[in-house]
C-alpha cells in the first residue's frame, strides 16, 4: 500500500471549471489570476475584513460574498470603502464567490483586475454554494491511498480484495462480475479519507473499468456485461488478502478473533482468505459480504454459537456437579 497526501493546494481554474455548470459560475473581474492556488479546504465570509479587523483575517481560503457582505459594501462611504478594498487586496487572496448573482461595486472589480484575483458570481444562495464547495473542497483535499487489488461491490458492501501479483485477484473480481456484482476498480484502487473516516475507493478515469486477465489480455468490463456491472465509487468496507494456502501459517477456525487493517489511519475488518486450485473463492467472498451485512444489524454468527456452546457446557456441568451430590457411596 501507497499512502500519499494530495499536492497541496488546487488552482482557481480548477475550481472554476469543475463547478462552472454545477453552480452556473461566470468570471466577472481577474481573469488573468486563475493559476491561484487554494491552499486550504475550508471557506470564508470577510465580513470583518471589510470593517477594517484583519488580524485573523482567513485570506488563504475561497472569500464568499452573500447578501450580507454586498449589503454593507453598498452602506461604506466611498472613502472608507476604498480603504477597506485595498486593505482586503494587501493580502494574497485565492479568489473572490459572489452569491445571487449580487451587483458588487465598480470600484472593487478594478482592484480585482489590477491585483489579478479573480471574482466569480453565481446565482445560487450562499448556503448553497457553501455546501457544494464544501463536498468538493472535501473531495479534493482528502488524504489518499493507492493499493494494488481489485474493489467490487458485493451485496452492497465494498470488498476491497488484495494478494500477491498473480495469486488471481481480477480472477476473482471478474467471477463476481459474472455472478451480477459490480466492478469499482481493478490493478490500482485510489482511496480517500472523507469526512467520518469514510473510505471512499475509485479509479483512474482512463483504466476504469478495464481489466488485465493473464492468458486473455485486457478486457472492457463494462461493454461486455453493460452498466449494471460497474459503479464510479464505493465505500471500502471489508478488505480480503488472498494467500497461498502452503505459505499461510494461522488461519481463523472460528470467526471470534476479528481482524482489522488501517487504510489512511482507518480501521476495517480483514479477512485472511487462503486459497488452493478448486477452491470457489467467489462464492466465499459472497459470504463474507453478507455475513458483514448481519454484523451491521448486529448479529455475529459465530458470537452467538460461542455463546450457545458456553450454556450447554455450564449446563452439563451442573447436571454433574448435582449427580455427584447426590452420590453417598
């Protein structure tokens, strides 16, 4: 496994084209600035800023204005409002987010040309846009990993299924294709940490849904078995390390000793899968994802026939002890 920190920070280009149609951005001032980086996830309204308190100023960060904002520019005589501008544009901001397609001063779109910040405007609420770039600010500044195995929804749980180069893991995942799962990812599976401690597994966009078969080459997933075969993400839920059976010293009888892996400082359960030719792997796999789904809604199969073998035994134990009571001999 591969963990690795996103590049720090994204460009205002980047923001601007990914959002454009979802947020019907258009570019009002500062066109020039848009190689900016946003170097931080989180965004901020200035209001502050523009009453002339700059100490905790949040420059780094997207600047939002709403209603608000718009509002008390429009009430600043045009003196202290020319002060409060070049005071806001001293610092090296990312980018500007107008909200409601509001009308912002003449004055202040020319500071935004001259200093090359760019000034956006959308005709959305704020609350709305403060969500949208909030999910994909999330997005993009999420920690990430790189595992080499192959990510299958099975039953609706993300089995993430890793092994040795060769032991047969798109084998495996290509098995559970067939039998009506869907294929996340095979070869390189990229995993984010959203908020939560959700792990949130995808693929590149160019190898997406291919797959490398040994014997038969490389196989397009979804034009062979159509778009019910295939989804973007998926949580990664339970991970499964195929092992060769000979090289594999302990293995879980019972299920009672429950095994996890860290992915980006996240645990999930693991299960240690041996496996020999003739074993159906497949269908063990299938297993597993539901016996995961009866964990959710909390029943554990082999907690219950432990507690089960536990009362018979105390109960034989005490038909014992009571028999050898009654014995005077």
């Amino acid at each position: 496994m591969n963990d690795n920190k996103k590049d720090i920070g994204i460009s205002v280009d980047t923001l601007f084209q990914e959002n454009k149609k979802k947020l019907k951005l258009r570019i009002l001032s500062g066109k020039t600035g848009c190689q900016r980086l946003i170097t931080e996830r989180d965004i901020h309204r200035p209001g502050l800023a523009l009453a002339g308190f700059v100490d905790m100023f949040s420059f780094q960060r997207i600047q939002i204005f709403g209603n608000t904002e718009i509002s008390y520019m429009k009430k600043m005589e045009p003196q202290q409002r020319e002060k409060a501008f070049k005071q806001i544009f001293a610092f090296d901001i990312p980018c500007f987010l107008v909200t409601n397609n509001s009308r912002l001063p003449n004055d202040f779109r020319k500071l935004a040309d001259e200093y090359e910040v760019p000034v956006f405007t959308t005709p959305f609420t704020t609350t709305k846009v403060i969500q949208v770039l909030g999910d994909f600010l999330d997005e993009k500044f999420a920690p990430q990993a790189y595992i080499h195995g192959s990510l299958v929804d099975v039953y609706g749980i993300g089995i993430l299924i890793t092994g040795r180069s060769g032991i047969g893991k798109s084998e495996v995942a290509l098995d559970l294709v067939s039998r009506g799962h869907r294929l996340i990812v095979d070869d390189i599976v990229t995993i984010c940490r959203r908020m939560g401690g959700l792990l949130i597994g995808t693929g590149n966009k160019t190898l997406r849904y291919h797959m490398e078969i040994r014997g038969l080459g490389i196989i397009d997933v979804q034009s062979i078995f159509g778009i019910r075969a295939i989804r973007r993400q998926k949580r990664v839920e339970v991970q499964v390390e195929l092992v060769d059976w000979d090289k594999c010293k302990k293995v879980d009888r019972t299920g009672l000793e429950e095994k996890t892996k860290k992915i980006l400082g996240e645990k999930i359960p693991a299960v240690l899968l041996p496996i020999y030719p003739g074993k159906n792997i497949s269908v063990i796999i299938e297993v597993i994802a539901l016996n995961h789904l009866m964990k959710i809604h909390g029943i554990h199969s082999a907690k219950e026939f432990e507690d089960k073998l536990t009362k018979q035994m105390s109960k034989k134990i005490k038909e014992m002890k009571d028999y050898l009571g009654r014995d005077f001999e």
